[in-house]
C-alpha cells in the first residue's frame, strides 16, 4: 500500500508562518498542528484541512502528496 507525505512545513515554509501563527488562525490547538506537520496524524477533518488551506492560502494538494510503494524512500 502506498502512503500520504504531509508537506505542511514546506507550505508553512514558504508563506514564513510560524506554528504559533497557522494554530491561531485555523483554531487548531498548537499539538495538534504539530502532530499534522510531523506526520504524526492517521486522519484529518475535512473542515481543519480547510482551515489550514483558506490560512495559507493552498490547495488541499500542496499540503498532501501520495507515494506508492516502491517509490523513493522519504524521511520527512
């Protein structure tokens, strides 16, 4: 089975936000947040990926990349 790569601190990266900054404007306990970013999460809520989307200003797609098996390892 192939995997989902979060790219949350890339996208965060790019925008200059800081944790701190995205919890506050999505709602998100600052953890939580945390957890998405180090892809530390089995799932997340339609209504927080909007969140996180409408924040920094995204696409559900630049925040998550699927990889099949086989593919390059990550070890982000």
């Amino acid at each position: 089975m192939g995997r989902i790569i979060l790219r949350l601190d890339r996208v965060m990266a790019d925008r200059k936000m800081s944790l701190n900054e995205l919890a506050e404007r999505v709602g998100v306990a600052n953890v939580n947040l945390s957890k998405l970013k180090n892809g530390h999460i089995s799932a997340i809520r339609f209504s927080t990926l909007i969140a996180v989307c409408e924040a920094l200003q995204c696409q559900p797609g630049d925040l998550l990349e699927y990889a099949p098996d086989g593919g390059p390892a990550e070890t982000e």
